[in-house]
C-alpha cells in the first residue's frame, strides 16, 4: 500500500473533504490504482470479476488501509451499495453492464433517494417516472446526493404508480445517467465550506425501460436492502478511522499539556470506552455474517451510537483547541502546520451531519424499538 500511496495520491489525506476539480481527477485515478491491484470488489463472486475473498480477509484489508493513511473511497456507492443490490435483485443483463464499470472503477455513482419532503420518510418520496415508449422519463428533486458531482450515474428511487393504495407501494429503483440535458445536480456548501452534498434536479431526465431494478412498483425492498448494506458492513471499516482519528486527539491534547487535566482525561476515557463499544459491535456485525446472516435491523444500534460518539469527539476537539478553535484554519495558518487543527474543526463541522444521514437517529431509535425490542409500531 505505502509504495503507491505516494505523492498526489498521499497528498489526498485522509479526511472527508473530497475537494474539487483536479483534486477529483486525482481520486479517480487513485480508485483505478487500486482497481489495478485487484483491491476493488474483493468479496465480489468470481463470476463477475470479484475475488470471493472471505469478509475475514476484507477487513483485513480495511484496516491496513487505514493504518496507511489511505483516501476516502469516492467508489464507495457504486462498490458497497449498489454491486451487492444488483447481485441480489438486478437482472443477469444490468449484472453484466454495471458490474464491471465499478470493478475497474471506470463508473462512479450516487444514491439519489433523499428529497426535500422524503428525507428519513423515505417512502414519501414525490419524485415520479413514466414509462414512455422503451424510456422512463423521470422529474422531481433529490437533495443530500453525495458525491453526485464526481458520479457518471446515480441509482435514483422514484415513484411509478402514483394510484398505490399504500405510499410504500408503486416506488420503483432505477438507474439513470448523470450526462445528460434532463439532469441537473447543484453542490450544496456545507458549514465546512465543501460541498460534497449536492441537490439534483430530473427535468424529463430519461433512462431506458430495462433499467429497473427489481419488478417495477415493488422498489421498497430494494431500498431496504441497499439501506441495510450502507447501516451495516458498509461503516465497519469506520471505527478504523475512528481510532486514528482519536490517537491523534490524544496526542493533540499530551502537544498542548493538559492530557493530564482530570476533566479532559475522563472525557478522553469515555471516547476510548466508546470506541471499543463500537470495535465490539462491528466484531459482533462480522461473526453474525460469518456464521451465515445478514446485517439485519441490529446495524442500526451501530449507526446510533458512532454517530454520536463522532459527534462528542468532536466537541472534545474544539475544547481542546481552546481559542484556535474559533478562527478556521487556512491552507497555510502558520498556526497549524501539520493541519490539525484544520482537521479537527472539520471534525466538529461535518460531524454535525451524521445523526441526519444515512437514516436519522429517530428512525434508527424507531427501528431499533420495533424490529429489535419488540416494542409497539409508532402510531401513523
């Protein structure tokens, strides 16, 4: 790993900001690195060009590329989400033309299923498509898209019967191009001054007739199993980084001479125990899987607590940084010369974001109370 994550690609840096036009260049070409080592698609069957790899060994992988420092992954939504809800509900035709593209990270992606009105109520989604001739013609808006502006496509939910007697019926998952004049996507700056958020326009955007996913009108289970693949094996690498990124607060706190401060070492204590809640959970993830289940509706115990806890870590750096915390930190702040502080007030910023997506915290909490504890369904 260290012997290509070497120049630009190392200059990449490990944090979430994506940056923008050569930048995102770089990080494509750094997916194709590892495209070429065969370190795309690891667990993916042979018979699409993956290596059946066991998750055992995948893991393995994510946590040597943490320790190396390695990029975020801009190919994450086509290779975790979508490539394991093809091989799961996509016809063989959709398998064959998809599923290379990713393994040689020649195609990037984007989840278009939030909206303005269908945030975590996803099956309220407003955004429709109509079969016309052997296209969907697709309108409405999506909003938190991703990653959409780096994206060639973006698997996008909508809603095909509008006479459904149940609102999470009549949705369909389809698959539709971003190069095109129907398609709109704008960056939406974040508090962090990046914008790796987008909103996404569809005006008579189409895409063909064969590129549903799963039978048409009946998209909710689909949806649920890409969600379930983003709320569980999807995030176990995370504590990885998570556990970096706390070392480094450590140190960050022994450099500015108060790590032996009773109050900051008690709240350095409380995110350790915290992190190894969340190694032992991820753990608990991987056996389940091992012993032959899949992520169920346990994964969003997971997603509830490391939300949070990246969270309170990042308070705890903005505490730590005492004054410098309140004066963002530039490119070349002579104050921070190895970045940290830049680093640390991301932290606190994009954090912010983590108990909204990927499902918001009140719905984790609701499908962790129905489908874990038993408990009565929240009245409709």
């Amino acid at each position: 790993m260290t012997d290509h994550l070497i120049g630009e690609y190392a200059a990449l840096g490990t944090g979430a900001d994506m940056g923008e036009g050569d930048e995102l260049e770089v990080r494509r070409a750094w997916e194709r690195e590892l495209a070429d080592g065969g370190w795309v698609g690891m667990g993916w069957p042979t018979e699409y060009g993956g290596r059946d790899l066991p998750l055992t060994q995948q893991m393995i992988f994510s946590e040597e590329y943490a320790r190396a420092g390695g990029p975020q992954r801009v190919g994450f939504f086509g290779e975790q989400l979508l490539a394991p809800t093809l091989m799961m509900f996509g016809s063989e035709a959709q398998k064959q033309r998809f599923l290379p593209p990713i393994l040689r990270a020649e195609e990037f992606w984007c989840q278009g299923f939030s909206e303005p009105d269908a945030g975590s109520d996803l099956a309220n989604v407003k955004t429709n498509a109509v079969l016309v001739g052997d296209e969907w013609v697709i309108n409405g808006q999506k909003v938190w898209t991703s990653l959409g502006h780096i994206a060639d496509w973006v698997f996008v939910v909508c809603r095909t019967d509008p006479t459904a007697a149940k609102k999470h019926e009549g949705i369909s998952f389809l698959l539709c191009p971003i190069d095109q004049p129907g398609v709109e996507m704008r960056p939406i700056t974040q508090i962090t001054g990046t914008a790796e958020f987008n909103e996404v326009f569809f005006d008579d955007a189409r895409t063909s007739a064969d590129l549903v996913v799963g039978p048409i009108g009946q998209g909710w289970k689909v949806v649920m199993a890409t969600l379930g693949f983003e709320r569980g094996t999807a995030f176990l690498a995370q504590q990885l980084r998570f556990a970096e990124e706390y070392h480094a607060v450590v140190a960050f706190a022994r450099r500015r001479g108060v790590a032996d401060d009773p109050v900051v070492r008690q709240r350095l204590a409380e995110a350790y125990i915290g992190l190894e809640i969340m190694r032992l959970t991820g753990l608990r993830t991987v056996s389940r899987i091992l012993q032959g289940g899949v992520p169920g509706a346990e994964s969003s115990i997971g997603k509830l607590h490391w939300s949070k806890w990246h969270q309170r870590l990042g308070e705890l750096e903005m505490d730590l940084m005492g004054a410098d915390g309140q004066i963002l930190a530039g490119d070349d702040d002579e104050r921070d010369p190895d970045h940290r502080l830049r680093d640390m007030q991301y932290t606190f910023q994009f954090s912010r974001a983590h108990t909204i997506y990927a499902g918001s915290s009140e719905i984790q909490r609701n499908i962790v109370g129905e489908r874990v504890l038993d408990l009565p369904r929240e009245p409709g």
